[in-house]
C-alpha cells in the first residue's frame, strides 16, 4: 500500500511498468483511496498479455491531507467535543439572545484551538519537513484570521452594527510587529534613535493604538515642546466609540466631528510646521486619503489599510460600509501588489457578507473539510430560521457528510466521523450505519465498540449483522463457545440453529458438550430457535439427571421426544437417554408416555431399515447394526418398563 | 468531594487504549511517571508521561513503536512492564536510567486460534511470573527469564478470555466473554478448579481484585454493571450494581484507599464509587475464615457490608461523559488517569480526599 501523493495539483507515476498502457482504477465507497490495477482491455490484444511469471500488483492510491498529522488529528479530537456541545445547546433551543452568546464562546474555542496548535507546531516536531511545518502553520493562521473576521461581522454583532472598535482589535492581534517593535525600542536607551522610531509611531497611529503613540512620543527628546505637547493633546482627546458607553451613536458622531474639526483647525494653523513627522501624525487623524495611502506599506495588507483608512473616516462604519472600503482598499493596493489571492477573496467576500461565497471559496482553497465545516454549522446555527439563509442547512448537511466520510475513511479516526454522522439528517443516518457495518472486525474489542455504538443509535441491524461477522468467524475456528455466544446476541434464528446442530453432531460424535455452562443459562434466548430450545432443554435434562431428580428428567426427556424438536439424527441418542430410566427399580416413566416412547422407536427403525435397503454403504450398515444391536435392549426395557408402570397405575388406582 | 477536583484533558494524537501508573519508588512517595499504550493507528507505540507537580499537562518523556495494538499492560516489577499485543503476542518493557524505554525481550504469538493469530487481551503478574489471556481462551504462564513459556492451559470452548488477575499467588482469576469466572490453581495438574458463571452470559471484561481482601474481586460486565464476587461464597456475587449505559472497560480498586473503586465504560463515562460514606465496616458477614483479632486495623473491608450489599454506594462521575469509549484508567494517590478513544489523556488530580 503506498501513499503516493502528498499534492493534488502535482502528476505522479506508479513505478510498474505492468501497469503501463493499462491502468485501470476503482474509486472505493467510503476512504478517499482508489485502487489501481493492471487493466486488459478487450479491444486491444497485442502486446497486453501478460508474462506469466510477472507479479501483478494492486495499488492502493491514498490522498494525503494535512487532517491525518498528529497535530492536525489533535484539533481534529478537540473539535468534536466543540461541535457535539454546540448541537445540544441549539437543540435546546432559546431564543436568538440566548443562542448569540453559546455560538461566541464556541466560535473562541474552536479559535483557541487552532491558536493551540499554531503555538505546538511552532515548538514540537523538529523532524518535520521545514515547508511542510510552515505551509501547516500558514493555513492555521488563515483559518483564524477568516474564523475571527466572520465572528466579529456575523456572530458576536453589538447592538448598532458599529463593526470598526472589533476590526481594529482584529488588525492589531494579527499584525503584532508595531507592538513588538514598540517594546523593543522603548527597552533602548534612546528609544527615538530606533532606526524605525517613526515608522513604529506611523503603525500604532494606523492601529489606533494612540497611548503607545503618546508614550513613544514622551521619549523623544523634544517632548515637551509645543508641537509636541498639542499633539499629545490631539492624541488623548480622540473619542473611541464605546458600545455600553451610555453615549450614543448620534452623540458620539458629533463629538467625534468636534474633535477631527479640532485636528484640522491646528493643522490650518501650521501647529505642526517645524515638525513634518508630526504633520504627517495629524494628517492621519484628519483622515487624510492621500496621506494614509501614501502609508500604506506600514500596513501590510489591503484590510489592515481598510481598517485604518475607517478608522479615521467613518468610525461608525457598519457592515453595509465595509464592501466599499474594501473595494477602495483594494484598488489602492493593486497597483504596488501582485494578483489578488485566495485568501483576499474570502476575506472580501465576507466583508461583503456572502456567506455563500465565503464558504465556497473556504473549500476551494483549504486543504481541508475540517474548517469549512465548523465554519459552515456555526453560520447555519448564527442564520438559524432566516429566509435569506435557508440554504445554509443543507450545505452544512453536505459538507458534515464529506467531512465525516473523510474521517470515517481513516482507520483510527472513524469514531469521530460517526458522531458528527449524528448531525446530519437522514443520510447521516444511513451513511453511519454503512460506516459502522463495514468496519474491519479486527478483534473482539472493535465488534465491542462498533456494537456500542450501533447500540446506542439504534441501528439494530448493525449490531445483528457485526454479531453474525463474529459469530460466524468463530463457527470457522471452531470456536463453538464464542459462536453461540455470537449467534444469540446476532438473535440471528437460521445462524443459531445452525451452531446448535454443530453442537448436537458434535455431541453425538464424542458424547461431550463444548461451552456447557453457557448452555445451562441461555434463559429467554432459548426461544430464539427450535434447534436451540431444544439444546437448551436438553442440557436441563441432563443437570435433572445428574441432580438425580429422574422423574422430572423423565417427563421432561419425553417432552422434548413426543415435542419433536429434536432433529432427526439425534433420535437414537435420546432413545439411549432413557435406557437407565426406563430401567429404574421404581418406574419413572408412566404407561403413556412408554407409548411415546415405543411409537418413536417404530418410526426410527423404519427410517433405518429403509435408509439401509436404499443405500448399502458400509459405513452405514455399520451403525445401523450398532443401532439395531441397542434397538433390542431398548425393546426390551421399553416393554419391561410398561409391564411396571401398568402394574403401578394400576395399584394406585385401586 | 469535588471541591477540589482539577481534571485536565490531554490530546495526544493517537487513541489511547491502556494507561498504568509506574510504582512509586518508595511507600512514602506517590508515582509521577505513567505509561500509556495505542491502539487503531498504523503504528501503534507505548509512551512514558512525567507528570509535573503543579496542575500542569503530563509531558511526553519517551516512546516506542509497538507491534499491533496494546491491549494491556501490567508492571512485573518497579522496572519492567509486560504489555499485551493484538498480534498475540506479549512483550517485555524496561525502564533505563535516563527515562527512556527499552524492548527487553518478546513470546511472539503464544495466542494463535488454529488458523489465524489471536489477539492477546490481558497480562498480569505476581511479581516473578506473567500470565497472559487471549481470544484463543489461553492462559499463559511466562516466566520472565525463560524463553519459552512455563504452561499453557487451555479452557474448552474456546471463549475468548479478556481478564485475568492473580488473586493469589499462585491462583488466577479469569473472566472470559461468556461470563465465566474460572479460578485456575498453576500448581494443580486440573484445568480449572471452580468455574463460576454470572446469569444472562454476561461477558466480563476487566477484574480487579481488592488490595488487601483478596478473597474480593470486583468485576465489570459487558451490560455495565459491577459485580463483587466474595470468592468464599462461589454460588453467586455478593452485590451486582448497575452504573454505566455500556460495557465497563476498566475496574480499579484505590491501592491506599480500597474503600474506594473506580470504573470506566465504552458510554465514556468515569465513576468513582466510593463505599466509605454510604456503609460501616463489617466483619459479622465473614467471619468462618478469618480469626476476629485480623480485623483489627486496616484490614476490615466495606464492600461486603450490608448496605453495600443492597446497591447503597455513592456514585459520583469524575468527569462530564465522553462522547467516546474511555479505555483506561489508573489511580495512584490523589491522581487518576484515564484514556479515552477521543484520542486524549485525562489527569484528575484531587479526585479523592485521601
């Protein structure tokens, strides 16, 4: 078995030349592999006969995804306890304000989870590739920066729809370097000497960031100058816009336009003249395009400049604003960028709140079911019974059934794959019972667990059909203990009666009962066959026998002869059972069913007699004289047997 | 009792199926260092964990590949731990000075059905000699320091056997698929000395036996119900508790605190029954065997006291239910691990006042 390739876009060869010119694949149901094999076809003789003595190989073709890394594995497992919780809380119900806080505390799980493994797989697995490790780490950091956009923009809304206060905190925890730089220079001892003094001021302006600006400004040497000074004033009086503020949106506005007023009228003023660093500060407040353009290199990305570029513009941007900004945004960069990328397309796509295309393009470029999954049932339950949305439900049907097939073709991970089955309507439904029914049964521990799990879903037929696998698979070993246990838990009737015979013939041959205890307790599961009840009663007979309770063990022993369960080769043995009860000092088998008893034995010797005219085998003849030789002693007992228990009825009667 | 209960959750990317304690070094210390064994993956492998001192996730210190799954592992001596292999075999683990793992020595396949090779379920020890259990019905009896192994008894029928526990040291205690409980003599030339069997044929899939009374034997069933066995008083089990809505995977008594027992099933639960509240010590019940002075002291047990007896035990779970089989547990002090499919490694620190 090889697992060829690591990258779907790249070609790869199987290294046998058997195959060549005649590759043919097979796509199995449930992994994601293909099985490839030589393939004749019948249109083209020459040349494809094979050489005899060639070894003829079957590849079994494997996609690899990044899910089966032990990091990835590790988010794969916490993720289902996140997922599972987040499905009972929905299906409790409450209203929206009751759902929005539950889907912002499981939407910050799972980003702390992909936060988790960013930090691990920084630290750990020295032995992985260095592109491998990196390309890992990059896709986690896309997946948090798209997760944390969609909560602020979808998932925790504030009263309002003022989006910018949460998108500058966005920008600011995924482009950390102003801050860092900032420690880094302040930790100098002439901070305003630090080669990028200025530039780490620009940054933290455009993040908002204005007491780290005033602090790094502090240092400079000429702070407590005026233009200094003014600019420090400028910089502490900017008004942040608070949600529970106690100050509203209107009133915010007007003191926000008061303030920028304030900036412009210094800058008229030429408060800033001498100082052009300080100009540049101030143009930023006034919210200056050219000048934030001009800056735009600070911010590395096209949404960090269009946070920036609100956050000095339209601080009470809402949602509807942003597809345009971004659009500006974007234009802007255009020209110094390269082609716009997959993950600037997500981003603006969300910005333009098209969860659909969000979810598309998610699936397109991540190589993995795992986040657009989430993604797409944390949106599902966020858009919960709106019009607009109602085909959220069943994208996030399909895209759990895709996720779990991937899982579920994962020899280890296949657990997990069937819970998140759990979710998805009907054909999770189906789709879990095949994954569960065709588990390789390696050993009894996984027909435990698939049983269990079966079990706990219902899914009777599943846990009958596991059960008949083992039971069956015992019967082949010849492990007659196990297959019946097997077989009464399949409640399987035709299996049962099955290994019941195999129990009786063997019984017949040697006289010795495998697994007797079980016999002796199998209960209500008794009834699930003939064959079995009579085992069942059979073995009773015999624990009567040994207790020496003979007359019960009689009536019972004809019961089961005059019931005619017993099959047919088990006659003599049964007939030989009572031989010492029918020769008992006190007679415990009544006139009546001596009768049965006699009537048995005629119907057994012409069954003998014509089995022997019919076929003249010796091996036959053999234990048809072995028969016959008992047929004599059991007459006579039987007619012994009856003279007492005449004489007996008799006696008591009188 | 669950005031200061710390339990953390570790993912280790592999599902975990057995994990054990390593003894402590002396009595007046408590173990830090466990080892855990996999199962399902390709490779499967035995790690070594530190656990540290603070609440702090336990450090992977050590691993291992292992051929096929590990399906039971059990400490020979402070140094040295057989594990269980699903490809039937039963391996022979040393711990060297620097924390690291070393594969002493292998009995390759001694489980094998006719045709095929039977999975190795269970290993225990008495301190000198292994004795392993199979799907083949096998038990076992190894010596460390032989090649070959010392006897092999067969049981007729061949039920798979998934438990096995010295109750003496040299009597067995086994519990198979059906619900047998066999108590097997090594010294005796006869296969098995008593059979036992629980009703419904109840498979028994793990047996502890109580660190001091060793007549008491606490078994989980394949309905998920404990069931504790007096071994004076073979007819039937002293009590039979229901608790779990699957079969019970693992059975543990506290080895200080045997008042106190801890289960865990494949419907991912974790319970901690805890005897010491709910019943008084009792002795009247037993008293044929043991002289009364005996009871003086520790050695007095709860578990078959009356109110045990009618089912009366506090049962708390340790844990908020796994939505997967929890495989495994170990108790040593005030720490309990447990190892779940979920492929993750729970550390309960303070699970008990102790």
């Amino acid at each position: 078995m090889d697992s060829i390739s690591r990258d779907t876009e790249e070609k790869w060869a199987l290294p046998d030349p058997v195959l060549l010119g005649r590759m043919h694949g097979v796509v199995s149901s449930l992994c994601n592999s293909l099985m490839v094999f030589p393939h004749r076809h019948r249109l083209h003789h020459e040349g494809s006969q094979l050489e005899p003595g060639k070894e003829v190989r079957l590849y079994q073709v494997e996609s690899f995804s990044w899910l089966w890394g032990r990091q990835a594995r590790k988010l794969i497992n916490e993720s289902v306890g996140t997922f599972l919780s987040l499905q009972k809380i929905m299906q409790e119900g409450g209203g929206a304000e009751e759902r929005k806080p539950t889907l912002v505390k499981k939407c910050r799980e799972y980003r702390s989870m992909i936060q988790a493994s960013m930090e691990e797989s920084i630290i750990f697995e020295p032995e992985e590739v260095e592109s491998d490790l990196h390309a890992y780490g990059q896709v986690l950091y896309k997946m948090e920066l798209i997760l944390s956009l969609l909560e602020i923009l979808f998932i925790d809304t504030k009263p309002g729809g003022l989006v910018l206060n949460q998108l500058v905190v966005w920008v600011r925890s995924h482009f950390p370097t102003n801050h860092e730089k900032k420690s880094e220079a302040l930790e100098s001892d002439h901070p305003h000497q630090h080669p990028s003094y200025w530039e780490i001021i620009y940054g933290l302006v455009l993040q908002g960031s204005l007491d780290d600006v005033r602090q790094m400004l502090s240092h400079h040497p000429r702070a407590d100058t005026d233009p200094f000074l003014s600019m420090d004033e400028l910089l502490r009086k900017m008004p942040f816009y608070q949600v529970y503020g106690g100050v509203s949106a209107a009133e915010f506005t007007v003191r926000w336009q008061h303030w920028q007023g304030e900036c412009e009228r210094r800058l008229e003023e030429g408060h800033f003249a001498t100082c052009p660093k300080l100009l540049t500060i101030c143009k930023i407040l006034c919210g200056d395009l050219d000048t934030i353009g001009s800056l735009w290199d600070l911010t590395d990305t096209w949404y960090h400049l269009m946070v920036s570029t609100l956050l000095y513009t339209n601080p009470t941007a809402k949602l509807f604003h942003l597809a345009g900004a971004a659009q500006d945004a974007i234009e802007h960069t255009r020209g110094n960028h390269s082609a716009i990328t997959p993950l600037d397309r997500i981003l603006l796509a969300s910005m333009e709140a098209d969860t659909h295309q969000v979810i598309k393009e998610c699936q397109q470029v991540l190589d993995n079911p795992w986040f657009t999954t989430h993604l797409t049932d944390l949106l599902y339950h966020t858009f919960y019974q709106q019009a607009e949305f109602k085909f959220l439900g069943d994208l996030r049907e399909t895209l759990i059934l895709e996720y779990s097939e991937v899982l579920s073709g994962h020899g280890s991970l296949w657990q997990v794959g069937v819970l998140y089955l759990d979710h998805c309507g009907t054909s999770g439904i189906a789709m879990a019972q095949v994954v569960l029914e065709r588990r390789p049964l390696t050993s009894d521990a996984v027909a435990h667990k698939v049983v269990q799990m079966a079990r706990d879903r219902k899914f009777d037929n599943v846990v009958m059909s596991v059960c008949r696998v083992m039971g069956r698979r015992a019967l082949d070993l010849d492990r007659l203990g196990s297959a019946i246990w097997w077989g009464v838990r399949s409640r399987d009737a035709a299996f049962t009666s099955h290994i019941a015979h195999k129990i009786l013939q063997r019984y017949v041959e040697d006289g010795k009962f495998e697994s007797s205890p079980l016999l002796d307790q199998l209960g209500p599961a008794m009834l699930l066959s003939d064959t079995l009840t009579f085992l069942g009663k059979y073995r009773e007979f015999h624990m009567l026998y040994q207790d020496g309770k003979y007359q019960e063990a009689a009536t019972l022993l004809v019961s089961l002869i005059s019931s005619k369960l017993a099959p047919e080769y088990f006659w003599p043995v049964l007939l030989l059972d009572a031989l010492p009860l029918l020769k008992c000092p006190k007679p415990v088998i009544t006139s009546e069913q001596t009768y049965e008893l006699m009537y048995l034995l005629n119907n057994l010797h012409t069954a003998t007699t014509t089995n022997t005219e019919k076929q003249n085998g010796t091996a036959t003849e053999t234990s048809q004289e072995a028969f016959l030789e008992k047929e004599r002693d059991i007459r006579l007992a039987l007619t012994n047997n009856l003279a007492k228990a005449i004489i007996k009825e008799g006696t008591v009667e009188s | 009792m669950t005031g200061g209960r710390v339990s953390s959750k570790k993912y280790v990317g592999s599902k975990v199926n057995i994990v054990r304690w390593r003894p402590a070094a002396s009595h007046y210390t408590h173990a830090d260092t466990f080892i855990s064994g996999t199962w399902g993956d390709g490779e499967n492998e035995v790690c070594v964990w530190r656990v540290p001192e603070c609440d702090d996730d336990p450090n992977l210190q050590h691993n291992l590949k292992h051929q096929g799954n590990v399906n039971d592992i059990q400490y020979v001596s402070r140094d040295t731990f057989a594990t269980a292999s699903s490809t039937g075999s039963v391996h022979l683990y040393q711990h060297n000075v620097g924390g690291h793992l070393e594969h002493k020595t292998s009995w390759k396949q001694i489980h094998s059905f006719r045709t095929s090779r039977s999975p190795c379920t269970g290993v225990t020890s008495n301190g000198d000699q292994i004795a392993s259990v199979g799907e083949d019905g096998k038990l076992i009896i190894i010596n460390p320091t032989q090649e070959r192994p010392l006897r092999i008894m067969e049981s007729v029928g061949g039920c798979s056997v998934y438990a096995a526990v010295y109750v003496r040291a040299n009597e067995i205690l086994t519990g198979s698929l059906q619900g047998y409980l066999r108590l097997w003599d090594i010294r005796a030339a006869q296969p098995a000395k008593t059979i036992l069997h629980s009703i419904d044929q109840v498979g028994v899939y793990d047996l502890a036996v109580h660190p001091t009374q060793q007549h008491l034997v606490a078994a989980g069933g394949d309905d998920g119900a404990l069931a504790i066995w007096d071994l004076r008083h073979t007819t039937q089990p002293f009590t039979i508790i229901a608790a779990h809505n699957g079969p019970m995977s693992e059975v543990r008594f506290h080895p200080g605190a045997p008042d106190h027992l801890f289960t865990g099933g494949l419907d991912g639960q974790l319970l901690h029954w805890d005897a010491s509240t709910s019943a008084t010590p009792t002795h009247t019940h037993i008293t044929p065997y043991t002289p009364s002075r005996q009871h003086q002291g520790g050695s007095v047990t709860v578990w078959v006291s009356s109110a045990v007896g009618s089912g009366c035990v506090d049962t708390t779970a340790i844990i908020p239910p796994s939505p997967l089989p929890i495989n495994s547990l170990d108790i040593d002090g005030t720490t309990l691990i447990a190892a779940s499919d979920n492929e993750a490694i729970y550390t309960v620190r303070q699970v008990m006042l102790f």
